[in-house]
C-alpha cells in the first residue's frame, strides 16, 4: 500500500498465518462489525486466523473469562458471523477457560439449589473439605491450612482464595475461588417478608429499612433485629435467597464430570471452526495438599496431556496459556513437552530494547527461539496487559536463574510506563500483603510514549520475529490509554485502559492514518510471503541495529532496523523479483 491506503501489488500466496486479537464487540457493537472491517480491501489477506476472546461464549465477569457456558453469546455473535468469518479463510482461536466456572453456570446453580443431592456436588472444591486434616477451623467457620501448605499458595488477589456460599436451607459453605468474585444482597422490599406470620406492612417496611441500610454487611447475623429478634432466622433465610454472586469458581479436576463436561466444549468450539484452543489457566487445575497451587508436577502434566489426547481427536492445537518468571523455565518445560508457547517476553523486551537503543537481550531471547526450536504466538499488546514479571531470574531448588533482564532494567522500564499514566497490577500474599508486580496496564502505542515510529519499528520487529504473530486490534490503530473507561471501571478496572471500542467510523479514519496503513502493509507482507515458512537468521550486528533475515527457497525477506533512530527498511522478493516495502 502507498500513502493513499492503495496496493502496492504484493502477489498473493498461501497465507502462513497472522492472528488478529479483539473481542467481538471491540469493533462497532457485534462480531458482524468486525466482519465488515475485515471484508474493506485494505484488509485483505491480512490475517488467516482471529483470536476472539471469551465473550465469544455466554459469561458474566471478567470481560468473558467468567463462563457461563459455551454457546455462543447471541448478543454479539451469530452463526452469519462465524459463516462469514469463514468465507474470509478466517479460522478461529477461541479460549476454555480449564480452571473455573461462573457460579451462573448451569452446574453451580444445581448444586446451590439440590445441595448434597446435586449431581454436580463434586463437579466444584469444597474448600474446608480439601484441606481436612490439613488446617484450623476458624471462627468464621472456615479452614486456615497450615503454614506449610499456606506459603505454598500463589494469589491472584488478597486473603484465601473462596467464596462463601448460603445454600437454600441456610447453611454456609465455602468453595475455592482463585480469581474474581463479587457478592451483594438485593434490596429488601416488604413483599418478601410476606410469609413470616406475625408481621404487619408497616412492621415488614421497618424490617427492610434495617436491612436494606446494612446492605454492605457481611454478617448479618451480628445485627439486632430489636423487637423483631423473634423473627431473626425467618428474616435471615429470606435475605440469605436474595443473596446473588458473580464469582469464577474453581473446578474439581478429579471429578468424571469434569472431563465429559471438557469433551463436549472441545466438540463445540470445533464446530465454529475453532483451530488453536487457547487453555486460560490451565496451571491452577490441578490441586493438591503439599503442593503448590500453579503448576505443580506432575498432576499438571498429566492433566496436559489428557485434554490434548481429547483437543487431538478434534483436530485442535493447543495453546497453554502461562505467566511464569523467565527464571522458572516454564516456557522451556512446555515447550520441550510440544506445545506451543505464548511469547510473554517479547513486549517487554521490545520496550526495553526501543527505549534504551540495545539489542543484547532482545537477540538473546531471539536466538533461544531459534536453538531450541520453540514454536511461539508473539504479541505488543494484549487484552491484559504488558508483561513485566516474566522477564525475572529465578531461584529454583537453591540456583539462581538469570532473567532476561536485571531486576533494576524491569523496574525502570516499569516506572517509565507509570510516568505515561500506565497502570500497574499486583498479586499478593495469603495474608494480603502486596509481594510483586505482575503486569503494566497500558496501551503499547502509549507505553512507547505515543510515537508512531516507535510503534512502527516495534511492529516491524514482532512480525520478523520467530513465532506466529498475534495483533491486538487497538495497537493496530495506534490506540491511547483510556483514562475514562479505566476510571469508570472501578476496581479492577485498570484492564479498561487498552480496551477502547472503536466504531466503524473510527476505523475509516484510522484507513487515512499512515501509521495505520503502514503496519497493514507489514501484517500482509508476513501473512502471505512464503519466506517466513523459511529460515530465519539473526546477524550480528553493532548494538543498536537489527537484521533479520527469513529465506525459503528462491524468497526472501529481511529487516534492517536502528534502536536508536528507529528507522528501519524492509525488503522482501516477489517471484524473484526484489521490492521495497
């Protein structure tokens, strides 16, 4: 393409693959709109498969993570759309999410109605039943493990990793709850104390005001209900059913129910024309007194292994999707195990090489890509965030592993972010307390201090990087943070910052952007050269220059780029014949 948003002519050949990244509203409102933007020619045999994040199914929290179930969500998405999709030559990436469940689930709303007597009573973690034997029984009625199997727990957030849950005829029971979880009791109007006999309206209309005024309580057990306190646990079991739940809640790997409940979702995303499923927080599956609670062995190997005999058998690829410090060497566990591996280590890297003009680590990790053969999906930005902790060392069994990066570089890459009003996560201790960072919120085109030349050079990088590319659409359109949607958000809301939905308006416009086009024209060149099917070569080169270069047969492509200036030159071969890109 030239200025003008024209072709420029590159011939056409079997696309080898570029994943397009976004959610199916991210575009206008539905997966339709997205459809019509990638039907305009200047998308054409830009992207041969589309990552469509978990909104894609039926889910209530977590912006899709939080399943319902795995049909798909009428309110953004149509069969018309997958058909189109596919008239594209457009395959699918689609996530199961392995580790939890929304507590709307069909399963969990059986086992909160039927109690013992559901069928799905094991298809969940009893929390205090786990850990039998293994702990102390609270005050609060809930078992604290032991130290030793306490220190052992990863968070995602603070205190113990449950949710308690009142089941209809009052007793309380708390589940393992890794991640989100939100809980909050309706208002109380006077028609719900009707079948208490022995109270009037005007008594009924001065229960609910008490009520309705602790809404926020946690206990309300601990209220004085007064001249009402008669009446207390018919008052409480009636608040205890208005009671409502968001929560991921936590599966029971060991239970039969489980797997035929992964067989049947396998089939599914199947048949929407699904090719690489994408496992979202496989590593927490597997649960066990004594071990760790993130991928201890060899219970997650094994569990590895089962879902990919059954992702075999529909013909799918997976994709294991972990965060874990360089240092651990869990890419390379994974990676030798056959799998395709998430590169978390190339946004960072990309940042620290971009902004301080040195290649050293970024060609380090090149070139254990290429030794070891790893077959990597490689992003800039993404619907979470910047990765920062993976880029750590690590100690393991007593030895220090070195990072990609020195603790203070991570740091000053991070606090160089934070200054471009990115945002940070964190994940904490059992005990609340705050230990590490985990992941910088931001969108890449902020986080490089809005240079357009900068994002170019980055993009160019990924796209000659070894590995299958993967585009966040809002990178692709040079998107700001979003200071709004953040703020709006509330807790968790930091995520907002790199999720701007566009119109279809907004992306015409983003057509007459050069820095738009620009990178259309690169994601094409990398989707349709046969050179990237090739080998690739890193040469050395003084410290602020790169040079990549892919061959295969008679075709080549090459990159020379400088970290300093940020000005690079693309040349690739069209039938034998050598262009400019």
């Amino acid at each position: 393409m030239n200025q003008t948003g024209q072709k420029k002519g590159i011939k056409l050949k079997q696309p080898i693959g570029v994943i397009l990244n976004a959610y199916p509203d991210s575009i206008g409102n539905n997966l339709g709109d997205m459809t019509t933007m990638l039907q305009m020619p200047e998308f054409q045999n830009v992207f041969s498969l589309f990552y469509i994040l978990p909104t894609f199914f039926n889910s209530d929290l977590d912006r899709g993570f939080s399943i319902i179930d795995y049909n798909t969500n009428e309110e953004f998405v149509s069969k018309d759309d997958v058909k189109a999709l596919e008239r594209l030559g457009i395959s699918l990436k689609l996530d199961i999410v392995l580790n939890h469940l929304s507590v709307a689930s069909p399963q969990f709303k059986d086992l909160i109605k039927n109690g013992e007597k559901s069928k799905y009573k094991d298809f969940f973690i009893d929390w205090n039943e786990f850990w039998i034997g293994n702990g102390d029984l609270a005050e609060n009625g809930i078992v604290v493990p032991n130290t030793e199997h306490l220190e052992k727990l990863f968070m995602r957030k603070p205190g113990l990793p449950i949710l308690k849950v009142i089941f209809p005829d009052g007793k309380e029971k708390a589940y393992w709850n890794t991640f989100y979880q939100k809980v909050y009791n309706q208002k109380l109007v006077s028609e719900d104390l009707k079948p208490i006999s022995g109270l009037n309206k005007y008594d009924a209309l001065e229960i609910c005001e008490v009520i309705n005024e602790s809404r926020d309580s946690e206990d309300f057990e601990l209220l004085d209900f007064g001249r009402f306190n008669p009446f207390k646990n018919e008052i409480l079991q009636i608040i205890n059913q208005k009671r409502r739940y968001l929560g991921q809640m936590d599966v029971n790997a060991k239970s039969p129910l489980v797997w035929k409940f992964y067989k049947e979702v396998l089939v599914k995303v199947k048949s929407y024309g699904c090719k690489i499923l994408r496992l979202d927080a496989f590593a927490y599956l597997h649960k066990e007194v004594g071990a760790v609670n993130f991928f201890n062995k060899p219970g997650t190997w094994d569990y590895l292994e089962r879902i990919n005999q059954i992702a075999k058998t529909n013909d799918l690829q997976l994709l294991p999707e972990i965060h874990a410090e360089y240092g651990m060497n869990l890419h390379d566990e994974v990676a030798q195990k056959g799998y395709i591996i998430y590169d978390f280590f190339l946004p960072g890297l990309l940042i620290h090489a971009i902004e301080k003009g040195t290649n050293k680590a970024l060609i380090k990790w090149a070139k254990e890509i290429i030794e070891k053969d790893y077959k990597t999906v490689n992003m800039l930005g993404c619907h979470d965030g910047i990765p920062m902790l993976d880029l750590k060392g690590k100690e393991v069994n007593g030895v220090f592993n070195q990072g990609l990066l020195e603790d203070d570089l991570i740091e000053e890459m991070i606090k160089l972010i934070l200054f471009r009003k990115g945002r940070v996560k964190n994940l904490y201790g059992a005990d609340g307390e705050k230990i590490s960072y985990y992941q910088v919120n931001a969108t890449y085109f902020s986080a490089l201090g809005e240079s357009e030349q900068k994002l170019l050079l980055a993009r160019a990088i990924q796209l000659f990087m070894p590995g299958t590319p993967q585009i966040w659409y809002l990178d692709l359109f040079a998107g700001k943070n979003d200071y709004v949607a953040a703020d709006k958000a509330g807790t968790g809301g930091h995520k907002e910052i790199n999720r701007t939905n566009l119109s279809l308006d907004e992306i015409k416009e983003g057509l007459t952007r050069w820095v738009v086009i620009k990178q259309l024209e690169m994601i094409q060149l990398r989707n349709v050269s046969d050179a990237f099917s090739g080998d690739v070569v890193i040469k050395n080169s003084s410290e602020a220059d790169i040079n990549i270069t892919w061959t295969n047969k008679n075709e080549i492509a090459m990159l020379e780029g400088n970290l300093k200036t940020h000005l690079f030159n693309i040349v690739y071969s069209d039938s034998g014949i050598m262009k400019n890109l």
